[in-house]
C-alpha cells in the first residue's frame, strides 16, 4: 500500500443526526481501507476527523473548542506523519468552508456535506504537501452508495433512501446545508436491503429528512410506499425509517404498519409545536388537528405502537398560551419519547429575523416544564410492557453491569435481562431473544429471558 495514510491511527468524532452517523461509517471505511487504524482518543490519532452539525448553536461552539484543543497536542511516538491532521466536514464545513481555516489556521482540511469521496484524497494531499485542502460542492452527484462501509453494529444498518430537503422549516439551516431533495432510485435501495440481508443484516432504518416525499423528483409522485414493500420484501427481520414530516405521511404509509409484517411498531413524528399560530410561523403546513388526527390513524393500523416526537420550544413570538398547546399535544399524545430542543437562532433562516422578545428565563422554565411532561408520558406508555414477552434484538451488555444483555424491543424501547449462566452479551449480539418484562421505567424495562 503506497498511500501515505499507510500506518496512520485516526479519531473520528460525529454529531447530529442519524445521516451523520450514517457518514461516518463510510469514512471509517474509507480511512480503514488506506491502512489507517481506528483509535479511541485524540492523543493516539495522527488523524482527526470531525463530523458537524449545525442544527443549533451548541454544536457550533463546542467544534471550535475541540479543534482548538488540538492545537498544541504532541503527535504520538512513531507516527508516519510529520504533523497530525485535523480534518472538518459535515453541515459546519458545508456552511462555511474556507473561513473555518481563516478563523483556525491549523485546520488542514475542510470538506462539505456533498463531497464525502473526496475525503481520502484530500488528508493524502494534506499528509504529503501539507497545506490547507478546502473542497466543499454546491450538490451532490451521488449517494456515495459504492463506498466502503464499517457499520457500528453488523447486524444494525442505515440504509440513505433521500438526501437533501425542500421543506424549509423556517427555524431550520439544513435545506441550506443538506441541499435540495434528492432519492435515490428504488432498484438501488433494493439492491442494497437485499445486500445487507445477504451480510445477515437484522435491522434497516430507512434515512431521509422526510421519507415520505420519497420519488417525488424521480418518479413526478410519491413513492415511500413503494420503498417499504421492496425492503420488507427482502424478508429483513426490523425495518424502521426516520423521519416522517406530518405534511407528507400518506393513508398507504399508515396502512403498511398494519399489513407488513417486518415493519416495526414505532414512528417517529416530529411535532414540532401544539400551538396553530406556531406552526404556521414555522411553516411546517399542517395543523395540531392534523397531527392528531394522524396519531389516531396511525394507532388505529397499529394498537399499541410506539411513538416520538421532536418539539422546540421558544420559537420567536411563542406566548404561554401556545407553549400550553404544545404541553396539551405532549399529554394527549402519550409519546414513548421526545427529543426536546430550546430554539436556537441560526444566521439566514426566515425564524431569524423575526422578532423575538421570550426572556431566556421563561423559556428553560417552559423546557423545564415540558420536560417533565414528557417524563412521565414515558413512564405511563411503558406501563403497557409490564408482563409482555418481547422480542429483544441483543446489542451488546450493560455499561452498568456486563452481566445484564441490552436490547431493543419491536417498539424502540431498551430492554435489560440478566445473561444465561455462561453466556457473554458479545454472542448474543445481533440475535433476537425473548424477555418477559417485569419492570417499567422512564427510559427502558427490564426482564428475564422466555422461552
Ligand atoms: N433550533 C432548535 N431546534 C431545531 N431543530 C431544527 N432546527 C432547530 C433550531 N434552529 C430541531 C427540530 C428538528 C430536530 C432534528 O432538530 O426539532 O426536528
Ligand atoms: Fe429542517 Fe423542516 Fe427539512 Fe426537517 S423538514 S430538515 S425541520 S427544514
């Protein structure tokens, strides 16, 4: 191997989304296929990989911080390189390419959201002139489908069926950093689901920001539905998908969770607020009435299934009045789980320039509160698993205790169950194995293996 990665360790730190995670496998496999070796801290790794998101403010910052800190850190003993790499991509080195190695000069590379294949060739070019080596694309030309892959769990996979959005959400910077919506084509996302089973894949999730306009630029129409009955067919143990926007989820969608067997009873619906006024604001183009009639269609396919939701709260403008409705939406739905995020102002949305005079106060208060809400939605759904047998999908063992298995159920929720005598989580891992529930908490249940 002549590739002067040969030898190198890098370190690779991801935030945000599911799709990064999704990335990040892929430059895993990139890295590992030049002759670079993984490796857990930053001090070890000749190569840093930072993998961004730009979805709220925290992020933004906490990057900076971590890339500072590299700066004056010794390269380890025997490194083939001269000086460490310090590489950023994802949405931050979409948004502001260039001006990251302006602000931090020891920055080597900078790539965007469009140009993952590029990644390899520019730390090689890096490695061996040094240099700054910026590449971030207006558009993707493809999916990156061909590159290769090192999953976290083998038998879980992520499976990009869109990328880009065209919704914009008018608090939201991802359509400006993820692009325009683009699917990909339904026989490649066979081909693929059929691949993974193939490899003894037991779990797809289908990525997109919003699955369910699947096909519309390809096809003139909506085809998620169409997506679903290729990947069940493939006869994969679980298939989940994320995410779903209200406005798009179509009767034929809602349907499959009753008929297809191997789609599992959970879905993810971002709600986003309770309040009409808010989500017009928003621009997120249904209504509460909307978003419950769809909770009730969606319990009536599928009794029992599992639902979550992501709220902001603190949009521009939000009064108490609407910061109820969002809490009334919260209670009456019942969600198994919440993402809950204070609005954070980001340069260039609509939501930005719009007036905003909520005390900060107010607002962590109304979090608080929401928070609390949610705690207990959970803790009552959960309720509904006490002396049910699940079928868990074994993960791994408890970082508490490693005599203990960790799984998920059909519905997404952790399961605990003490191992059998003799046998170690690691070979249970990928497997799916029985477990009676006889406890229910907030975030998980436990058990003991069943037959
Ligand atoms: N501020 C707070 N939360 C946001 N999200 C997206 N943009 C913002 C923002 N500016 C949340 C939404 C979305 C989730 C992924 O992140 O709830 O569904
Ligand atoms: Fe952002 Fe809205 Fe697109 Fe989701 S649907 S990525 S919240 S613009």
């Amino acid at each position: 191997m002549n590739s002067p990665l040969n030898n190198t360790t890098f370190c690779l730190h991801t935030f945000g989304c599911q799709m990064n995670k999704h990335d990040s496998e892929r430059v895993e496999g990139m890295l590992e296929a030049l002759g670079s070796l993984p490796v857990q801290s930053v001090e070890e790794a000749d190569i840093v990989v930072f993998l961004t998101c730009c979805v709220r403010e925290a992020a933004d910052t906490r990057l900076y911080g971590q890339v500072s800190s590299l700066k004056n850190l010794p390269l380890r003993d025997g490194s083939p390189l001269r000086q460490r790499i310090v590489a950023v991509g994802g949405c931050i080195g979409q948004r502001d390419g260039e001006k990251l190695v302006q602000q931090m000069p020891h920055l080597n590379v900078v790539f965007g959201t469009h140009n993952l294949a590029s990644l390899p060739g520019l730390l090689e070019v890096a490695a061996s002139q040094g240099g700054h080596q910026v590449e971030v694309l207006e558009a993707s030309e493809n999916f990156n489908d061909q590159l290769p892959s090192v999953r976290e769990q083998a038998w879980a996979a992520w499976l990009p069926i869109t990328i880009g959005c065209n919704n914009f959400c008018t608090y939201c910077i991802v359509p400006y950093v993820r692009g325009r919506e683009k699917s990909r084509p339904l026989e490649d996302i066979q081909a693929e689901a059929q691949e993974l089973v193939g490899q003894g894949v037991k779990e797809i999730t289908l990525l997109g920001q919003n699955v369910n306009s699947y096909g519309r630029d390809l096809y003139g129409r909506p085809r998620f539905v169409d997506v679903l009955d290729a990947v069940a067919e493939t006869g994969i143990e679980r298939i989940r998908f994320a995410t779903s926007h209200p406005k798009d989820l179509t009767d034929e969608v809602i349907e499959r969770f009753a008929t297809l067997e191997n789609l599992m009873p959970y879905l993810h619906l971002p709600a986003q607020s309770g309040s009409n006024r808010i989500l017009k604001a928003m621009n997120r183009r249904y209504t509460r009435e909307h978003y419950l009639d769809l909770v009730r269609k969606v319990r009536e396919a599928c009794p029992g299934i599992a639902l979550s939701t992501d709220i902001i709260v603190g949009f521009p403008g939000e009064t108490e009045e609407d910061f109820l409705d969002t809490l009334a939406l919260v209670r009456e739905v019942g969600y198994n789980q919440a993402f809950t995020f204070i609005y954070s102002r980001r340069e260039g949305t609509p939501a930005a320039a719009m007036e905003d005079d909520t005390p900060r106060e107010v607002i962590q208060e109304r979090f608080d509160r929401l928070v609390e809400a949610v705690q207990e939605g959970a803790c009552a759904a959960n309720q509904a698993f006490l002396g049910a047998v699940q079928p868990v999908l074994v993960e791994g063992s408890s970082k508490r205790d490693e005599r203990l298995l960790v799984g998920k159920s059909p519905h997404n929720v952790t399961v605990h169950a003490p191992l059998p005598e003799g046998v170690s989580a690691e070979q249970l891992a990928g497997s799916t194995v029985n477990v009676r529930i006889d406890e229910a908490r907030t975030w998980y249940l436990s058990g003991k293996l069943a037959e």
